[in-house]
C-alpha cells in the first residue's frame, strides 16, 4: 500500500509539472504572438513611413522634370534631380537624366565617378563593356581628372582577358600618364598603377622554379623587365611629390643599381620639385577655389617655358575653377600662340564655351580658332549659331559676336568675281544681323548695343570697295543717319570719307551741305571741312554758296549760345539774390536772438550761455556750425546722410528760449565738460575732425562709448557730443583727433553697429568753402563686379551671405542695407573680384532659395541720386545721363517716357554734365521768377511748343 501510494505521489507530481509546463508553454506562445502582433505592426508602421517618402520624392522628382522642361539650362535643378533619382535607386531614369545634363554641361569629377561606378555595376549583370568605355571616353574629356583615368586604366584591366585586352590596357594607361603624369600630387599614383601592371604581366611570364626557360620565354622575360625599368626611369625624370621613394624603391628592384643617366635625370626633377614646392603647399592649405594660388603657379611655369607643365598647371587650375571665364581666355590663347595643336586646342574652346557659355570673348576666340584650323564652314556656322542662343547679358556683346562671325563670311569671299554664293551669303547675314539686332536685342536690352552703326559703316564699305556698288552703301548711309547719328560731326566726316575714296565730287558736296545743315556738336568742324574742299574743287559759285551756308549756319549758332549763355548769367544771378536774401534773413534771426538772450539775467543767462557754446548748429541741425559771439560767418558741414540739412518739419515749434533750463545730474556735466574748446574755437580743427551721426538718443555716456570706439584710429583730442539745452542727447557729435592722419582711419568706421544702430561718419567740411560737397561713398552708376541682392531674409547676416557667394568667385565686400535704425530692409550689395564673377553669379543665384526667402540677383546698377533743389545747389535737376535699368540675371527692360520731346526739351539743362559737374542752367519752370514760381504759359508758348515737336 505504502509503496502504490508513493507511486500515485510520484505520478501525480509528474502530472501536475506537466500541467505547468504546459500553462508556461502557452503562456510564452501568448506572449510570441503578441511580440509578433507588435513587430507585424511596427513593420506596418515603417511601410507607412516608407511608403509616404516614395510619394513625396516621386512628386519632387517630377517637378524637377518639369521644371527642366521649361528650362533645360538649370544646372542645378539637374543636381537635385539626380541626387533624388540615385537615391530612389532608379538607375535606368537616372542614366537618362545624367545623359541629358552632360550634353548641356560639363559634369564634375564627382558626379562623373558615381555614374561610371553605377554603370559598371550594370554591366556585371549585362555584360557590355564598350559602353563603359565610351562612358570613360566623354568623362577624361570634361576635365583633367587623375581619379577618372585611374578608374579607366583600372576598370580596363577587367578585361585585358580579351583579344588584344594587355595591349589596350597599356594603351590607356599611356594615355593617362600623358594627361595627368605630370600632376605633381596625384601623378603618382597613375605611374604606379601603370607598374604594378607590368609586374602582375611579368610574373605571368617568368618560368617556375627549377626549369631553364626557352629562348621564346626569356625573350619576353628581357622585354618586360626592359618595360618596367622604363617606366621607372620615365617617372624619376618627372618632379613629383615623395619622388624619393620611388627611387628608393627602384634601387631595391633593380639588380644592376640605378644607371647614371638615370640618376642625373633623378637630380634634375628634384631641383624642379623643389622650385614648385611652395606653390603646391600654398595649395595644399589654401582655401577653394584656390585662384590666386593656381594664377601665381601658372606664372612660374610660364617663365619656366615647358609647355607640357604649363599644360598640366592650366588644367589643373580649371578643375577647381570651372567657371571662371579669364582663366579659359588665359589658356585657349596660350594653345592658339604657343602649341597650336589643332585637336588639343579646339577641344580645349569647346569645354571653353560649354563651362562659360555667357562669355561673349570665349565663342569670338572659338570662332577665330575654327576658321585659322581650317573647320568646314557648317561647323563654324553651328558655332555661332550656339552662340547667340548662349544668353550674354549685354547687348554689345552681340554687336561683337556678329562682327566676328561677318568678318569670318567676308573673308570666304572672292570679290574678283561679280556675283558668287559666298557674297549672297554675306549680303543675307548682314541683313539678318541689322533685323537680329532691332528686334531680338532691343527688345530684351531696350536698346540695339550698335548706336553707332558699326555692322551697317562696315557693309556700306565693303559694298563700295569690294563691289563697287556706291549705291548701296548711299543707302545704308542714309539709314544710318535716319538713326539719330545726323547730329553728330563725326559720322558727317565718316560719310564724306567714304564718298571721298570711292565715290564722286557731287555726293561729296552734298555730304557736307547736309552736314552743315544738320550737325550741333562740332559745326564749325564741318564749316572748315565744306570751305576747304569748295578751295581744292569748287567754283567761284560754289565758294560763295558754302561760304552763305556757313556764315548763316554759324551765326544761328552762335545766336543760340548768347541765348544759353544769358539764361546762364539770369539764373546765376537769380541764386546770387537768393542767397543774398538767406544770409540777411540769417543775421536777422541772430540779431533777434541775441536781444532775446541780453534780456535774461543770472540763471538764465548761464543757461542760454551753455546752449549758444555747446551746439554748433542750433537751427538747422549739424549742416552748420556757430562758433562764439564774436566770430559772426557761418560755417557749413555736410554729412552723408544729409539728414539734418532738411528743412524743418511742417509744424514744429520750437522751444523759446526763456524755458531752458541748466541741465542737471549727468546730463548737465556733458555740456560742461568741453565749455574750455568751444571758448577757444581756434583749438578746433576741421581737418583732424569727424562728424559722428545716427547715434541713439537714448545713448548713455555718449562720450566713453565714442572714445572706445574711436581710440584704435589714433590719439583724440577732444569729442564733443550735442546736447540739447535739457540736457538729453542729440544723437551726433564731433570727434577731433590729434593728427588728420586719424582721420582716414575713422572715416572706415562709418556703418559700424553701435548698440544695434549703424553710426555714420563723415568729414567736417567747409560749407562756405566747399558748397556743393557731399560725402555718398557708394557708387550710383552701373557697377559690373558687384550684384545688388533682394528679397533676403531680415536674420541674415554678413558671414551667411558671403558663405554663399565665395562659390562663384572672390568676394571681396558684402553690405547689407539697413534702415537708420539698424534693422535690415532685405537687400544687399556684394563685390566680387571681377565682372565676370559677378556675371556668373548673377546666373547662378538668381531665383535660389535663402531661408525659405525666394530672392533677386542683379548687375548693381543703383538709381542717381535725386539731388533736392535747394538754394546753392549747382546740381543739375533734369536727367544728366539716362540710367539702363538691370532685371533678373542682367536682362534689360525697356522704359517708354510718354512726355512730348519738345517738353522734354523744356526741361533738360542748357549745358552738358560731366563728372557731377554743375549743369549749365536748369529748367525754365524752375527759373521763372526770382521766387521759384512757375512761369505761367500762354497759349502762344503752348502753340510754340507743337511747332517745335
């Protein structure tokens, strides 16, 4: 019994870790399932995630497609559609967007290598290796890559198992010790891999241990080891980086040592290195794109004189400065002087053009370079043809590229012959340049770039020397001077020339009759030119005649100088009385003054007192400085802002004297603090003196916080900053400094933040002196090497800015503009080494994105100035110069003025202005009267005025 129930015990035991284990066995596949539930539901989440990305980039992708179905030349929508379509992995759309950039642009060493890489690996699965290779081909003709032709050499020894596979494999490593053996870092690496070549070939030709090799074997054995020491001796003769391992390494190969010629040779290259080391260091740490580094090495080996360096430094320069169009024009004229290899040099003004296709110099070389290497007169016309699609930003540049191409159609031409298909041809290009010129160009520059007429000059002579055809270049003359050039005396004397040499007697004389009659800048030029051929070819009738015509032309114009010339004198006069009424109207007022302060007494007195000596302009703000009672002229200051020689606002009143109270506190010190140099204003100094404005009026310690930012341009002598008779701050003042040397150093203070505003300095000058001075540092005329930037981010800064245009050239200033509070207007100026980096990186950065701010880039050309017509200006108030407006990417637009001419004439100055020179009168409603009314017109003035329009 004992024994069955200890049986049953154990049984049951065993029963019940059954049911335990089971419970723990369902448990755990409990708990699997839900970890498997939450890893199904994870991966789900992860599809989603997945699954939203590839429809965004989908959507991106064909937005970039379209956009370059607008506009095909957008290098870098190119970019992010590439980068986009790689990393979707969509090789087969990726290869057809990479085909349509190169055939637009020139690709980078960058993306050149991750194409060829990702065409390789499709081609382990469709076995085409002609395709890589023509791949490669178009790749080293981009740009002098080593890396490129290290990959080529390489991927082609993939192959060399192929008929014929060594012998092409050493034809491209040749090939690529000749492109890029020469490059003093990277140069290296291509000889060595052309070695280890040859050594992989030797050891296939050596026989194994222990048995003697045939004659047919050891003669193979003698050629490749005779290949393997000319390549070492080939590369000891080139100055290379870490050259002395390789010879090290020479040495240790060779049995025989290293031969003399070979070590000679070995010196040579190292006393070369030696010479280009320093600029390949100044490479090494200078910062991209390096151009002033690659020009400094482009020199030395242009005074060492070996093409092969110069060849290589060149290329080497271009990598890393593409786009830089003098570097190209550099280099495409020493191949067409020096080397004259036809291949070389042509191709070189292909990547010429394609890298800088704006660049009007670049195609006229190209053109050159075709005709004097003998290209067949289709290829030179596809040329031309690219471009004047190419978009240059001025419309000169097309005036010059149609000459170019006309000279090259004038010299194919045999004029022996009368008639011929060359000269029908040249005739229909001038004629397509003429329509090209009015409409394609005017209509994008506002302007034909020709106002001279130069294509039509040029046409009307060949067409009288070569064709003799007078006829002809009469009528192109006549449109010529139908163009707004019958004005001009020059253009007269160019037609009587032309008459003169191929024409005859009586088209000369009419030449200069009409001439007489017509001409207004130099007419007595003209009168001497007509009575000096009547001497020579006239009769007794025509002397007389010309002599009328001249005498009667002459005199209208000297009528009408007198006219201008009394206009000058009544205006001048008219100034003189004004001026004379400012100054009366000013000792007036000081008079008055001065009665109202005699009848103060004590407290008052001392106030009035500080007030008079601290200010030096109490009424018009710093354009005018006072000095002590005794001194009673008046001296002018002028600051760049111009800001305080406004007149005073409508409506302000200001603050009798009688309520002017000391100052008190630390306010009352500032005045105080100078009172001994305003006593004594022969301490004073405008020369050694600047004018600090802008400054916050809130401002503490205006004083301190001037000295500190003034001390570093030299020893001060005294500041003086303006306080008002309560003692606040003016927010202006004057800094004078031991020595005028300071002062230069001071002026570049000017725009520096002072407590969040930009304080402006400018020199103390003269008014009474100097009474048309005005201090605007900044250019309002047309500026090629700097672009004027819109639409920016108000947080963006300098450094950010200047971070974004280094890529396209050398920065050398950027400004942001600003508000006279020091809050930034979105706008800025930035200067650029050259025009044509600026040119480039107007085509570049115009339309990006900065900040999520869509911004403007343009050729800086600021609006002239309005100069306000205030007594003792001399400026000229109507348009001196008319002003070419910029668009986006230097694109001109056109401006209509709808006012009549003959009104226009009314208001344009007599004389000419020249330099900000003052203008010979002003407008005839400005001078209608002494008071500056306008004349009233009468009905005969209006009738007048249609007569003459």
């Amino acid at each position: 019994m004992a024994a069955s129930s200890n049986a049953e015990q154990t049984q049951l035991q065993d029963m019940e870790e059954e049911d335990a284990g089971m419970e723990e066995r369902e448990m755990e596949s409990d708990e699997e399932e839900e970890e498997g539930m939450g890893v199904e539901n994870s991966d789900e989440d992860e599809e989603d995630d997945s699954s939203e990305d590839e429809k965004e980039n989908e959507a991106e992708i064909q937005r970039l497609e379209e956009q370059l179905s607008i506009n095909a030349f957008d290098y870098n929508c190119h970019v992010d559609l590439i980068k986009l379509l790689k990393q979707e992995g969509e090789l087969f759309r990726l290869r057809k967007a990479r085909q349509k950039m190169s055939e637009l642009f020139p690709l980078t060493e960058e993306i050149w290598l991750d194409w060829l890489k990702d065409e390789i690996r499709l081609t382990e699965e469709e076995p085409n290796r002609e395709k890589v290779y023509e791949l490669f081909e178009r790749a080293v003709k981009d740009y002098i890559c080593p890396d490129i032709w290290l990959e080529y050499a390489q991927y082609s020894i993939g192959g060399m198992g192929s008929p014929g596979g060594i012998d092409r494999v050493r034809s491209i490593f040749e090939r690529a010790v000749t492109a890029v053996g020469l490059h003093m870092t990277k140069g290296q690496m291509v000889w060595e891999a052309y070695r280890e070549f040859e050594n992989a070939i030797l050891s296939t030709v050596q026989p194994p241990p222990g048995r003697i090799p045939s004659r047919e074997e050891q003669e193979m054995l003698k050629t490749q080891l005779e290949r393997i020491h000319t390549l070492f001796r080939r590369q000891l003769a080139i100055p290379l980086m870490d050259m002395e391992g390789t010879y090290a390494e020479y040495e240790e190969w060779s049995e025989h040592g290293v031969p003399e010629t070979v070590m000679h040779q070995y010196k040579k290259a190292v006393q070369q290195m030696e010479k280009c080391k320093p600029f390949e260091e100044g490479l090494m740490v200078a910062e991209t794109p390096k151009l002033a580094e690659y020009q400094a090495y482009i020199d030395f080996e242009l005074k060492e004189g070996d093409p092969a360096r110069i060849q290589i430094t060149f290329e080497r320069a271009l990598s890393e400065n593409c786009l830089v169009p003098d570097m190209w024009a550099k280099y495409t004229t020493y191949l067409d002087r020096q080397l004259k290899f036809k291949d070389l040099v042509l191709s070189t003004h292909e990547r010429a053009v394609r890298n800088c296709p704006w660049t009007m110099g670049l195609w006229k070389s190209y053109l050159l370079a075709l005709e004097r290497h003998g290209a067949d007169h289709q290829t030179v016309s596809d040329v031309f043809e690219k471009a004047l699609n190419a978009g240059f930003i001025q419309a000169t540049d097309y005036v010059e590229i149609w000459q170019a191409y006309l000279d090259y159609l004038r010299r194919r031409v045999d004029f022996s012959k009368e008639s011929s298909k060359e000269l029908e041809e040249l005739r229909a290009a001038f004629s397509r340049s003429l329509d090209y010129m009015k409409h394609d160009v005017e209509e994008r520059f506002g302007e034909s770039g020709d106002p001279s007429c130069i294509i039509m000059q040029i046409w009307a002579r060949i067409e009288a020397l070569h064709c003799k055809n007078m006829q002809k270049a009469r009528e192109l003359w006549d449109s010529i001077m139908t163009k707004g050039n019958a004005k001009y005396a020059n253009m007269w004397l160019e037609y009587y020339n032309l008459e003169r040499s191929y024409g005859d007697s009586i088209h000369c004389r009419k030449a200069l009759h009409r001439a007489v009659q017509c001409t207004s800048d130099y007419p007595e030029h003209v009168c001497e030119v007509l009575l000096t051929f009547e001497r020579v070819e006239g009769s007794l009738e025509d002397w007389d005649f010309a002599v009328q015509k001249t005498e009667t032309r002459l005199n209208r114009i000297n009528e009408q100088r007198a006219k201008a010339a009394e206009k000058e004198a009544n205006l001048a006069r008219q100034e003189d009385e004004r001026a004379e009424q400012r100054r009366k109207a000013k000792v007036e007022k000081k008079a008055q003054k001065k009665v109202q302060k005699g009848t103060r007494a004590g407290e008052k007195r001392k106030a009035e007192q500080d007030d008079y000596q601290d200010e030096w302009n109490e009424d018009a703000g710093p354009k005018r400085h006072r000095g002590n009672a005794d001194q009673p002229t008046d001296e002018y200051m002028e600051t760049e802002t111009g800001l305080f020689g406004k007149a005073t606002p409508p409506g302000y009143k200001p603050a009798p004297p009688a309520t002017k109270k000391a100052p008190q506190g630390a306010a009352a010190a500032a005045p105080s603090a100078h009172r001994q140099n305003e006593d004594n204003p022969e301490l004073r100094n405008d020369n050694s003196s600047v004018f600090v404005s802008n400054l916050a009026y809130t401002l503490e310690e205006p004083e301190a916080k001037l000295r500190t930012l003034f001390e570093t341009c030299g020893p001060i002598k005294q500041i003086r900053p303006i306080f008002t008779g309560k003692g606040s701050f003016r927010g202006y003042g004057y800094i004078q400094f031991e020595s005028p040397v300071s002062v230069p150093e001071a002026l570049k203070l000017d725009r520096r933040d002072v407590e969040g505003r930009p304080v402006f300095v400018s020199p103390c000058v003269d008014k009474n002196k100097n009474p048309d001075f005005k201090v605007f540092k900044y250019n309002t005329m047309m500026e090629k090497h700097k672009i004027f930037i819109s639409g920016l981010p108000f947080s963006c800064t300098k450094e950010q800015l200047a971070e974004i245009c280094k890529n396209h050239g050398t920065v050398k200033e950027v400004r942001l503009v600003t508000y006279r509070s020091g809050k930034p207007k979105g706008l800025a100026y930035v200067e650029f080494a050259d025009e044509t980096q600026a040119s480039q990186a107007v085509l570049k950065m115009d339309g990006i994105e900065v900040e999520g701010n869509k911004i403007s880039v343009a050729i800086s050309n600021p609006p002239r100035r309005n100069t306000i017509d205030k007594p003792g200006s001399s400026r000229p108030t109507g348009d001196a110069m008319p002003r070419q407006v910029y668009g986006a990417r230097g694109k001109g637009r056109t401006q209509l003025s709808m006012l009549p001419r003959s009104l226009h004439r009314q208001s344009a100055p007599a004389g000419k202005v020249e330099n900000g020179s003052a203008a010979d009168g002003e407008p005839a409603s400005a001078a209608g009267n002494a008071a500056g009314e306008p004349k009233q017109l009468s009905n005969s003035d209006f009738a007048k005025m249609l007569l003459n329009m």
